[in-house]
C-alpha cells in the first residue's frame, strides 16, 4: 500500500514564493510508485488549497484565479486518523475527504521553518519529515543557535542581538554598534533566511539603513563582524541527531559582499525562470583543500546533530582570506530545493533524497511511539474550587 504523502508549500512567510518552487520541485521528484502525494498549498494567510492546478508552476503565475478553482481545505484529526477535509463544507453534496499518513513540509522562513507549522502537525498527531519544534524554532533564530553551538565547540563569529527598545534611539544603538565591532559590520534579522533583510554597512549612514531595513522584517536584530575577504562554502548534511552525512560541498557565487536574495533565486532563473537555489551560480565541488573540504563536512555534522536536527539540512560557512580561518554562519532546517544538488554528485539521487527525508520521519515516529507522553493519576477525583470559586488546587 501506498505512503500517503500531504507535501506543504508556500506560507505566511517573506520566502514563500521560494518554498512554492522549492515544493514543486520535489513534487516532481518524489516516486509516485511509493507514494500518493497530495500537493497542499499554503497561501499567505496560512489557508490550505488542493487542487488539480496546484502542483502546477505556471498556475502561480495567477495565484488568484488558482484559488478560485481550487479547494480549501483543513487537517482534522478524527479518532487517531489524520485526514484533509473541505472548508466549509458543501451544505449539498458530497465532502471529499483525504487520508494522510505523513505530511512533508518544504517551507522556508519565519511561521512555517521556525517550529510553528511543525508544532501544529506535532498537535494534529501526524507525522511530518524534517526537523521537530526544537530544533526547528533553534535553527531559525540565529542568535540562540549560535549560543548552543558556541557551547558545543563550534567556530563561530562573536554577536550582539537588538531589540525594537534598542532600535528606539538609533543614535545611541548605532553608537554600541560601532564600539562593539567597528566597520565593516553586517545586520541581519535574528529569524529570517534567503538573505532578506541582511545587508553589510561600510559607514554609519549605511549602518542606520541597514538596522531601518532588518527591523521592517524582525523586532531583534543580530550584528556581527562583516569579514572582507570573504568565501562563502555551504555543505548539506542527512540524518538524525544520532547518525549523519554530509554530502559534497559548494561555493555560492555572488555579485556583492554577501549571496543576496537576487543572486540566490532571480539571476539564476534568467533563461527558462527560477530554479530556487538549484539555479544558483557555484562551484561544486568547491575550490578548498582537501583538509579544508574534511573540515567542513565534519563541523556541519557536528552542528546537524548538536542542534537535535533531522531530514536535511545545509549548513552554510563563511572562510576568512585574510587568515584561512573557517566559521560556521547558519543553518537551514529546510534548505530551498533540499539541496538536492549538493547530493547528486555523491551518487544520491532527488527521489533517493526525498525518499531517505521521509524514511527518516518515520523512524522518528516509530521512535516516539515507546516514550511516554501522558499517565493516570486520581488528581481531578479530588480536586475543588471551594463551592465554585477559583482558587489553589
């Protein structure tokens, strides 16, 4: 019998029509043999649509008429069966409903990577690939990740996190920023990816357009050392916080001082559209050492299960040329296109990818299945609010 496969996409997020390609793509690669997948499409209000459009690309071209003859739907679980069911109900008529035995969720950014939509799935009692809340909503914030990862021995450039409070008296803020690292700095948005809302400031005039930019998009904001001589190498790592790979390694290449939204998924598309990160101009294998190439497949292990993560992920470094010395950057819990490029030369094909993620979620299930989440106690036979009043148990 077929794994019956709900694969999500889109969002509530600023990378959402980066997870509608992403979703698409692996819509396309998983093995119809195996699985029923059913492509659910998040719009940007978080409201769920089947339909026979909505594993089509083009159809997002006119997202409104793709709606209009598509199907809203919700996940309900009733009696331990999780399924898909029309919202609202026709009054007259027949509601379809959806068996699902897993949901795949291929989202990017803020409400839908960072633990919300994975606890949501986690409440519903379904099994979903990729990482669980934990490590999710760590993964996302850029700011406590480094705090763990710091802990676990992981080279890391130091940071300072800052608040709307903060962001309230721009001069000051400004001030400690230029004390705390000088220039060149970058800014970035503590929960956000794709690069939105990271930009490196030269000079305190561009230092108060950056901080004005990442705050449009996040109430704390992170700064750190911008490093000039810079080489970015990315490594993409399978498993689960118990066993793990990396696959081959890569070097992104950008047109500023950092990999921008535009590089990542509008340059690469010119001829044909966007491909997500599949799309973007490398080098693969990247052009480092062997030492250096053992070096990053092993710290990007190290940090995969340091942070309790699983599926795939791709952890992204950063390589000063002044010194040679590597740091890690960030992660991406759900990587645009899953990376599925980085393991192609490995000899791990998309479908072998997709279908080693879902393997891996439910294991994760099976796993969870013989812990303990709840047991029985006489507690309510004795409780009492004192005729009807609140009051201490």
């Amino acid at each position: 019998m077929k794994l019956k496969v709900a694969l999500v996409f889109g969002g509530k997020s600023v990378e959402h029509e980066v997870s509608v390609i992403s979703g698409i793509q692996a819509l396309l690669s998983l093995d119809k043999e195996k699985y029923d997948v059913i492509p659910l499409y998040l719009t940007k209000n978080n409201e769920m649509y089947i339909g026979e459009d909505i594993g089509k690309i083009e159809a997002y071209r006119d997202i409104k008429g793709l709606l209009q003859r598509s199907r809203r739907v919700i996940m309900i679980n009733e009696q331990g069966s999780v399924k898909l069911v029309s919202y609202p109900p026709k009054k007259f008529g027949k509601n379809p409903e959806y068996d699902i035995d897993l949901v795949f969720p291929v989202v990017h950014g803020t409400n839908v990577e960072d633990g919300a939509l994975q606890g949501y799935f986690k409440t519903l009692g379904v099994p979903f690939a990729g990482c669980d809340v934990t490590s999710s909503a760590v993964g996302m914030d850029k700011y406590i990740m480094k705090a763990i990862l710091q802990k676990a021995g992981v080279p890391m450039l130091d940071a300072e996190v800052y608040t709307l409070s903060d962001y309230e008296d721009i001069d000051s803020l400004t001030d400690r920023i230029e004390k705390a690292f000088g220039y060149p700095v970058i800014i970035k948005p503590v929960n956000l990816g794709s690069s939105v809302g990271i930009s490196v400031s030269k000079d305190r005039t561009e230092l108060v357009n950056s901080l004005d930019d990442a705050f449009k998009y996040a109430s704390r904001v992170l700064a750190e050392r911008a490093i000039t001589e810079l080489r970015e190498i990315n490594c993409s790592v399978l498993g689960d916080e118990n066993d793990a790979i990396a696959s081959e390694c890569e070097e992104p290449l950008h047109s500023e001082d950092i990999l921008s939204y535009e590089d990542k998924y509008v340059s690469g598309g010119k001829n044909g559209g966007s491909k997500g990160m599949a799309g973007v101009s490398r080098k693969i294998p990247a052009d480092i050492t062997p030492e250096m190439r053992e070096n990053v497949r092993a710290l990007a292990v190290k940090a995969f299960k340091a942070l309790g993560c699983c599926g795939v992920s791709r952890i992204d470094f950063m390589i000063d040329g002044a010194d040679g010395r590597l740091y890690f950057n960030e992660i991406n819990t759900i990587p645009g296109s899953l990376s599925f490029y980085l393991w192609e030369p490995t000899g791990v094909s998309y479908p072998e990818l997709l279908d080693r993620i879902i393997e891996l979620a439910l294991k994760r299930e099976r796993r969870e299945k013989n812990l303990t989440f709840t047991f029985d106690t006489n507690i309510l036979d004795s409780a009492s609010f004192g005729g009807g009043k609140a009051g201490k148990l």
